[in-house]
RNA sequence: GUGGAUGUAGCUCAGUUGGCAGAGCGCUUGGUUGUGGCCCAAGUGGUCGUGGGUUCAAGUCCCAUCAUUCACCCCA
C-alpha cells in the first residue's frame, strides 16, 4: 500500500501559515484597487496549444516543465505553467476590445511546471501578477512598473532591486541579434555548451549565463542593445525612465536583462530579492505587443508582470515582517456538559449574528481545560456555562486581560461585550 | 536531467568503540467541588524513511531504494 502524501513539489499550506498568506493577499487588493484594476480568474487547465504558440515552443517552460496530458476525450491538455498566455486568451475569446480600448487587470493562481524543488521554486506555485491589454504607450509600462513596486512597498520590504532594460521591437531585435552574432563569432568556440547551443537559436540568452567564462566574454565583447535601438523604440524606453523618475521609483538599467518567454518586446523588467538565495527574482514582466496577434487575436499590444508568493513570503521572513499575531476571539464559551451547550449554542448563534466571534468548547471538558485552552486561544473574555446559569439565565463574563468579572444576564451580554472591545 | 547534504516522537534535535530508543517543547490529566497564564507531578506519543546484508546483537557498519533539501539548470 502506498503512503498517501502530497506530491513532490507541493506544499500543503496548514492552518498556522495562512495568516502569512492572508496579510499579502489583503496587501494586493488594497494596491489593485488603488490603481483601479480588476481581477481575472482562468481555468487551471488549457488546450496545450495556447502555450506551445504562446509562450513559445522553444522555450525551458514549454519544451520541459509543462503537465501535459490527454484527456478522455483524447485532447491535450496542459496545467497552466504561467498566466499571461491565458488571459490573453480570454480577452480575445470575449471580445475585450469592443467593450472598451484598455483593460486593466490582475490574477492571482496557482501555477504547475515539473521542475527540480528547492528554495523558492515549487511544482505548484502562486504568482499574481497583472495585464494591461490596449496600450502602446510607455505611460503603461510605467504604470505596471509603479505598482508591482507599490506592492512591496506597501508589505514593507526593503531588500529589493528593480532593473529595467528595453529588448527593442520585433526588428531592432532581429538586427541587434545579427549584430551579436557577427561580434561574438570570434568567441563562439570559448563558450559553454549551453551557449554554443543558444547561439543559433536564442543568442540573447547568453546574457542570463551564470558561467563566469562566458559572462566575462559578454562583458568585454558583447554590444549593449540600449545602443541599437531603433528611434522609436529608444524613445519608448527614455519616456518609461522619465515617468519612473517622476515618481521618485528607484531603478536600475541592466542591458542584461532579457526573459525566458518568447513574447516580450521593448521594455522588460525584474525585481530581485536581494536577500534571498540562488532563486532570488521576485517578479519579473514586460511589454508584449506580438503575443494577442500570434494567438490569432487583434493586434493588441499589451505590458504586464508576475511575481511569485512564495518567493514574496521567503522575503518577507527574512525581514520578519510577519508579526506572531493570532488572531484570537471575543468570546470563549466554557459549557460543562452537554445540556449546557443546549443553552450554550443558541447563545453563541445570536452573539455571532450581533457580529462577535464566538468559540464554542465541543468537548465538555473540565473548566480548567477549557480556561486553559481559551488562554492559548487567545480569548478576549471567557464564560463558564454549568447548572446555576442555566437556571438563571446570568453568566459570569470574564475579562482575561485584567481578570475582571461582571455578572450579567444573558440578554445583556452583547452590549458588554461591545463596551470592552 | 546533473551534483552535494540530510532522514530518530506532532515540532526542534541528542544517541559514545555496534549492547534495554532519549531530551526539550507540544498535547492530555491532576495538584480538594466550577475558572487561564507561572510552578510541580504523572501520562501520551516512535515500523529509528524503506528493503536487503554483516553480526550473538544494528538507530549506529555495508549495499540498494525512496523521500526531503541545497546548488546547477530554468524562472516568479
């Protein structure tokens, strides 16, 4: 028989860790709302073919790490390995654009690649992430750009880094990679396999090489794309920086920097943790003015970004910036045996229905049990239900900060809980 | 997919040259009738990851295997 456990990769998130998850997730409602954008939910599952033409056949994500399966209708299906591909999907399904010209939303979901687990990388994962569908204007990327970093600004992290860089439209791409090319030729046979093998095809990735051989030779040789850019394009970029400047939003130029999804174009960005370990890029994103046309949508342009939770919460527990408290409650019911809880329960009912949280003792245990439990609990007030209050319909309402006691009918306990809280 | 490290109680971990499986925390109960925290006492809890092997004897040594974890890779 086998041992029934999650699967490699997973992680059960228990009782005593949602609090973590709670405080970030109520921190990006408040940030998405402040900017005005509306949520989005997609299945967890596509048709395997919107990432293969999405997210690019070619790339690490499609090509290994993807679940796919057939279904019994014989369909391949996929878990979706990212969230960008599928809202565009769903914005061209639904005809978006006719109901107005931008769109500004935001999702947050689980996410499935079949990698190797270790810190700060999962099978299943959680990102949020935003996607402003409808404009080619730089103010976008600058917008997209300001709130993922409002977010981690409102969480109160401080070890973080933002760095942008612009990989140019469809053409100056094709030229400045010929260029590389050209230049590099004569350093080919110095690279590392994996390079050699990108080199034909897909020669930005050997800026991403953590070989330090083949960086020192993208150090010395390799031209900087921020110089090849066409005038269009250079402009789009120098509008982006003039906006972050204005909001005082501090950044990096990384000509660098270049992501694994074939989509982007133009501007592109990350956020590193700078205390975290070798997984350290909290969110990464861009402008992707090809994609909703490759999905045989309009031709739409888009900027947008996704940013991992767990990543998120290991950056926030090396600030320790996740406070020990528990929640607690308003009142613990103590009954002593179950003809107390006949009393008890529609007594919690109508104190709940008054807007109290109201924890009920289900076990008739002893008073001192159930005293000690709500102290752990971290009660507010506590009150023994036995004989005597039955039969008067008074109770005892305790106070376990100062240990005071009034004695009250059961009437007025809800007025007397508001006094205290 | 490739390397390294680690698997003992719910949690954190001890366990000597191979010789009766332990501690702290937690949880339960009690310390005079129905009142928490502190203290004291008792109790609960383990297929020592799994399967082989060596041995009178294996948590300990050997082999295999699985899992976890960190790094490569990739990415959020």
């Amino acid at each position: 028989m086998q041992e029934l456990k999650n699967i490699k990769g997973t992680h059960d998130i228990l009782p005593t860790g949602i609090a973590k998850w709670q405080k970030i997730e109520k921190v990006l409602q408040k940030v998405f709302t402040a900017f005005c954008y509306k949520e989005i939910r997609t299945p967890v599952f596509e048709n395997t073919a919107l990432f293969a033409r999405g997210v690019g056949e070619f790339s690490d994500i499609v090509s290994k790490e993807m679940y796919t399966f057939n279904d019994k209708g014989g369909e391949s299906l996929t878990l979706r390995p990212e969230l960008t591909a599928p809202v565009a999907r769903s914005y061209i399904q639904h005809h978006f654009w006719q109901d107005a010209p931008v769109h500004k939303l935001w999702y947050l979901g689980p996410l499935f690649r079949q990698e190797r687990p270790q810190a700060g990388r999962q099978r299943q994962f959680h990102q949020y992430g935003v996607e402003v569908i409808g404009s080619s204007l730089p103010e976008a990327d600058a917008e997209v750009i300001a709130l993922a970093y409002s977010i981690y600004r409102e969480l109160g992290l401080k070890n973080f880094a933002l760095h942008i860089n612009s990989i140019g439209s469809t053409d100056t791409r094709k030229n400045y990679t010929d260029l590389l090319q050209k230049t590099l030729e004569a350093q080919r046979q110095d690279l590392c396999d994996t390079c050699k093998q990108r080199f034909d095809v897909n020669i930005l990735r050997l800026f991403d090489c953590k070989n330090p051989g083949c960086a020192q030779i993208m150090k010395n040789h390799a031209p900087s794309i921020l110089d090849h850019l066409s005038r269009e394009d250079a402009e789009h970029f120098t509008r982006v920086r003039e906006l972050l400047d204005a909001m005082m939003i501090p950044y990096e130029v990384n000509p660098a920097l270049v992501r694994g999804l074939d989509y982007y174009t133009r501007t592109t960005f990350e956020i590193k943790g700078t205390a975290l370990g070798a997984q350290d890029a909290l969110c990464g994103g861009g402008r992707y003015d090809n994609l909703l046309r490759e999905l045989d949508g309009p031709d739409t342009p888009a900027v947008g970004f996704a940013a991992g939770m767990e990543r998120l919460i290991l950056a926030m527990e090396a600030e320790g910036l996740f406070a020990e408290d528990e929640e607690g409650m308003d009142l613990y019911l103590a009954p002593m045996d179950s003809r107390a809880l006949d009393t008890a329960m529609p007594l919690a009912q109508s104190l709940r229905e008054a807007g109290y949280s109201v924890y009920v003792d289900l076990l008739g245990r002893s008073v001192k049990a159930m005293l000690r439990e709500a102290n752990r609990k971290k009660a507010r007030h506590t009150a023994v239900i036995g004989e005597d209050e039955i039969k008067n319909r008074r109770l005892q309402l305790k106070s376990m900060f100062n240990n005071s006691v009034s004695t009250l009918p059961f009437e007025a306990l809800a007025d007397a809980l508001i006094n205290e809280k």
